[in-house]
C-alpha cells in the first residue's frame, strides 16, 4: 500500500511486467525462523518420546503381567502334583494294608491306581520343573524313593498272597516301610518350599523391573516434558518476533497494549497504526522477494526513529509504534516524523522505490473510551480515505463512524433476509408536450426498524463497498419485477417502461442481464418493457459498455443517468449502447442562475441529432419546466409533478387520466 514511484526507473533497468519474476536470490532464513524450526523440532521429539515411553511402559507392565500369570500357573501346578503325589502314595500305602490285613482283592483296584497315578505324578513334576536344576535332582531322588516304596508295596502284597495271614500281619505289626514313606513325604515338602520360593522371588523380581520401567518411563517423560517446555518458551518466543523485520510480531505489541490496559492506573501512552500505501503495486511489478526486502528496510528506519519505543510488524504491509510517557503532540511529532523517513527514497534490489504511508496515531489523553488499538486503526483508515501519505490524529467521531458503517453492515445482511425492510418507490417520468406518462423508475429504499429510512445513496454506497451489490440487486430486481408484472395484469397496454437502475459493481459481480431476463421469464414479462439505467461513471468501464450493448441487442433500453456529473464525453456518446440519456439536475439550476441556455440547448440538440432521448431530472418548479421545454426535453421527472410513490400510488395514477392530488408518497 505503498506508492512505488516507477517512473523514476532509469531507462538501464529490467523494463517492467506485471508477470512474476524468478528471485535471483533466494529469501533467507532468519534467525526468528530457525527458532521457530528448533522448536517446532523440540516439541515434535518430545511429543514422540512420551508417546515412545509411554507404549514402552504400557507394553512391559502388559509383559511382566502375562510372565506373572505363567509363573504363578507353573507354581500352582508344580504344588498341586507335590500334594496329589503324596496323597497317590498315601493311598496306595492304604490299600496295600487293607488288602493285607483283609486277603480281599477289593483293596488292591485303588491300589493299582494310586500306584499308577504317583508314576504319572512324577512325569508331570519332571516336565514342569525341566528348566530348574536344583529341583530336577530332588526330583530324581524322589522318583528313586516313589520307585522302592512301590516295590516294597508289591512285595508286602505278594508276601500275603504266598505267606498267609501271619506274614502279613507281622509287615502290618513292625510298620515295614514308614521310613520310606516319611522320607518321601520329607524331599516332596523340601520340593513345595523350594517351588514356593522360587515363585516369591519371580514375582518379587517382576515388582522390582515394573518399579524400574516405571521410574525409567517417568524419567524419560519428565526429560521429555522438559524438551516440550523448552520448545514452547522457543515457539512463545518466536511468536513475538515477526520474523521477516526482527521487529515485535502483532501478538506481541497486542500484549503489550493488554498489560497496559490491565493496570489499576494505566500510564500514558500513545500508539501509532502505519499503512504503506499501495505497496501491492511493488509486490506485482518487482517480486515478493523484493518486496520483503524493502519491508525490512523500512523496519529498520521506524526502529531507529521510534527512540524506546516498541516497533512492531503486524501483517503485510502495516506497522506499528507503541510508546509510553509522552504527551499527545510528542506521538504527532512521530507521526509526522514516519511520513518523513518514509518519503526518502529506498535503495532495494538496485531499484529506487518512492513510498507513502498512511499514519494513525492514538493517544491515551485524547482516545477516551476507546483502546489505543481500535483508536489508531481508525485514525489510519481515515489517513487512507483522505488520500494517504498523512497523519491523522484520533478523534472519537471516526470510531463513531466506523462503528455505525459495521452495525449498518450487519443490519444490510439481515435485511437481506427479512421482508418488508427494503422495498421500493416509484417516480414517473412525463412527457412534456402532452403529459404522458412514458417511464416509471424504480427507486430503493430501506425502512431500517431502529434507524427508520437509511439515504439511498447510504446504504447502496454501502452494499458497493462491503461485497453486497450482488445479493442487494438480485432482491430489488425481484421487488421490481414482481410488481411490474401486477401493473400489467391491471392495466394491460397502460403500463409504461419500468425504468431499473444497475450500479456498475453488479456488473463487475456477475452476469447481471441474465439475471433480469430470468425474473422476466418467471413472470412473462418482456425486456422491451424495461430500461436499464447506470450513472454516467458506469460507461467508463469496457467491461459494463459491453454489457450493456448485450442487454440493448435483447431488447432493454438503456439510458445513461446524471448526464454531466461524471464521466462526461460528447465525442463517447454515439459509440454507447443508448436510448436516452437522463440530464442531471445541475445542468438545470445553472442555467436557470445565470441565464445560461445555450449550453443546456446545445446538449440536447447533439443527443436528438443521435436519436436519443432526453430526460430532465429534479424539475421542481414551474420556471424550470418552461425552460427544459424551451430547450428541447422530451421529459421531465421531479417534484414538480410527482414525489416517489407508493405502488398502491402507481396504480392510482396509471387509473387517472391526470396527475391526482392525493397520490400515496412513497416514505422517504
């Protein structure tokens, strides 16, 4: 935004385009920017190092959980086989007696089975305890004495079978065979302890490695949380320095502004909004490389006028200077300072740029209810309306301004929506020689339910400048066209030419024709029974011209509105797409003032001699009806025979044969 002044180029250098050059030099990176990299890294490994850590922790406590379920299952195993063991033998001793002391053959079935079963018991201890050495040669000592107690139970069984009952009872009576038995029963309680402390000591190892992963995992993440805040305080700090000028970024100069605002007592302070004028214009010709480069020299030369003040770079091409301490002139004074440094030529790329800044400058003294940020914003915006390359002071009534132009905004959507807010009036235009009615324009209008009726020229200034002409134009076609096609229906073959106007933004914002010639299908109207107006500026736009040649080749008239005001060219007249043209009020008053008809005559002889006709605009009197007569008008439009009207006051009208006298106005 600010103004290259390329005409001083000399001849030597690159001509100029519009095309984007390849940059020569490659845009370095700053320091600011490799902090940003460091810690955008920083924050990355620290986040993948808690996630590794984390899954690391999750899927060891997962290992040792499964590990201590084996083993305590291997244990409860090993110790019920010890016990079914003991008791296998236990009981095979206890058939061996029963049998001996009996003879019956029913005490030696339970115990061929216990017989059977302490063998397997064995097998199984030996498979379980197959990866522990010290109970592997217990085991084999057991088996060994498992072995002689069977063969001392098998001898003492067939001792009875051939001796008798004595030799039995005599094995019974001398209790042959217990101290194999209790040794027995000694190395299998030797065997369980020894099992149950190994399993004490797996399970005890477990705790003691889940401790260990633990304290590692929460090392670690600490460490990794200490990386995480080292990057954020990098991140933090690289937010605050912009990083293409080194000056404070906007999210530190905005926090500057905040802990300001948040003291009990605020001390003075002043801050100035910079707007480099048209600096696109640069960006487009020399390259964004080159335009970087010359937005860090003109950082360079704000910090060295801004003293202690905070120089900051808050997007593009808008700066800002945030000072404390000096009196409400002092922040003039730098105003004006900035315009100056930054009126000194620049020397970027081998090129001389001429560059302008628009300067706002808010003071706490004066700024009132207003923070600094908004007051300066304001202030520079109005430098940039006035023409830019100044200073402007804050004063409360630009906040005003600007605060009324965004609720307006906002009211103009919802009017949008609403039905009933806009709406629109009715002028006709008269011929003179017999009074006819000949056109009927349309006017918009907007009945706001707070503010009541907003100026015309308010709200569609408005709807033009905010993105909004395109939806705002389509709902009044709508009105229009609806209406018109009532007037039809009601008064077939009376209803004159609807005359619409189009501001040039509608046809910059799409195909504005086609639009209206949908409306009229939709209601089976006929592009003859129109007129396109657009105000004398629209016609110096090819774009809206072309337009306009298309909508008089479907049949619309066209008439060009406030003839003389803007735009104006006789010699441009016989190349537009016309069919009259509308003279602007000030034609009539200054020949009216002066007594100054030639002019006025000599304008409307030249549209006749191009077949075109003339319309008069604002006729309020009877002298000035006599004198656009006088001067050749076809017709008239003003106060003098019609304010805008209501439709209900259309229809009044088109019913009488002469103007009533107590049509319904139109408000506003």
């Amino acid at each position: 935004m600010v103004t290259c002044s390329l005409a001083d180029v000399p001849p030597r250098r690159i001509p100029l385009t519009f095309a984007r050059p390849a940059y020569p030099h490659p845009i370095r990176i700053t320091a600011i920017s490799r902090t940003t990299i460091s810690g955008t890294a920083l924050m990355s490994a620290g986040l993948f190092a808690i996630l590794i850590l984390v899954s690391a922790m999750t899927w060891m406590g997962f290992r040792d959980a499964r590990l201590a379920r084996q083993w305590s299952q291997h244990s409860f195993e090993v110790l019920a086989s010890i016990k079914d063991l003991n008791i296998a033998v236990a009981e095979a001793e206890t058939g061996q007696r029963g049998y001996l002391l009996t003879g019956k053959d029913d005490y030696l079935a339970p115990y061929t089975a216990e017989l059977g079963r302490a063998g397997s018991l064995v097998e199984q201890l030996r498979r379980l305890m197959a990866d522990n050495l010290a109970e592997q040669n217990q085991l084999r000592t057991l088996a060994v004495a498992v072995q002689l107690k069977a063969e001392e139970l098998a001898q003492t069984v067939q001792l009875r079978r051939d001796g008798g009952f004595d030799a039995a009872l005599h094995v019974v009576s001398t209790d042959t065979g217990r101290d194999l038995m209790k040794e027995i029963e000694t190395m299998l309680g030797a065997i369980n302890i020894e099992e149950q402390s190994l399993l004490a000591a797996r399970l005890a190892s477990a705790e003691r490695r889940g401790v260990e992963v633990a304290v590692f995992v929460l090392g670690g993440t600490f460490l990794a949380i200490l990386t995480l805040l080292w990057a954020v305080r990098m991140l933090d700090r690289a937010a605050m320095i912009d990083g293409l000028t080194g000056l404070a970024s906007r999210d530190r100069m905005w926090r500057l502004l905040a802990t300001r605002e948040r003291k009990a007592k605020p001390p003075t302070a002043a801050l100035l909004s910079i707007d480099l004028d048209r600096f696109h214009a640069v960006n487009q010709v020399f390259g964004l490389a080159t335009g970087d480069r010359l937005l860090v020299e003109v950082g360079r030369r704000l910090k060295a006028i801004a003293g202690s003040g905070q120089v900051g770079r808050l997007s593009g091409d808008d700066y800002a200077i945030y000072c404390t301490g000096g009196t409400s002139a002092d922040a003039e004074k730098l105003g004006v300072e900035t315009i100056k440094v930054l009126a000194r030529p620049f020397n970027v790329d081998g090129h001389e740029f001429h560059i302008t800044g628009s300067v706002g400058v808010a003071h706490s003294d004066t700024a009132g209810d207003v923070n600094l940020r908004q007051g300066a914003d304001d202030a520079m915006h109005a430098g940039k309306r006035r023409g830019g390359n100044q200073v402007v002071m804050f004063a409360q009534s630009m906040h005003d301004t600007r605060k009324q132009l965004a609720e307006l905004e906002q009211d103009l959507h919802l009017a949008l929506d609403r039905e009933g807010e806009l709406f629109m009036a009715y002028q006709p235009v008269l011929r003179i020689a017999d009074r006819g009615t000949v056109a009927i324009e349309a006017l918009a209008r907007w009945n706001h339910p707070r503010l009541g009726m907003i100026p015309p020229d308010r709200f569609i200034e408005l709807a033009e400048t905010r993105g909004m002409m395109l939806a705002l134009g389509l709902k009044l076609f709508d009105i229009v066209i609806r209406q018109a096609a009532l007037w039809h229906a009601g008064h077939p073959g009376r209803c004159p030419v609807i005359n619409i106007n189009i501001s040039p933004v509608q046809f910059a914002a799409g195909d504005v024709i086609a639009d209206i010639e949908a409306l009229l299908r939709q209601h089976g109207l006929a592009a003859g029974d129109f007129c396109v107006e657009v105000t004398e500026g629209g016609f110096a736009n090819a774009d809206t011209i072309r337009a306009l040649a298309v909508a008089r080749a479907r049949g619309f008239k066209v008439s060009m509105d406030d003839f003389g005001v803007g735009y104006s060219s006789l010699g441009q007249l016989p190349r537009l797409p016309l069919t009259s043209v509308k003279l602007d009020r000030s034609f009539i008053v200054h020949a009216e003032t002066i007594g100054d008809e030639a002019m006025l005559t000599a304008i409307v002889e030249l549209a006749h001699a191009l077949r075109l006709d003339v319309i008069a605009e604002g006729v309020e009197t009877q002298e000035q009806l006599g004198l656009v007569a006088k001067c050749g008008c076809d017709a008239v439009q003003g106060y003098f025979y019609s304010r805008p009207l209501t439709a209900e006051g259309i229809d009044a009208w088109l019913q009488a044969a002469a103007p009533a006298a107590t049509l319904q106005a139109a408000p506003g």
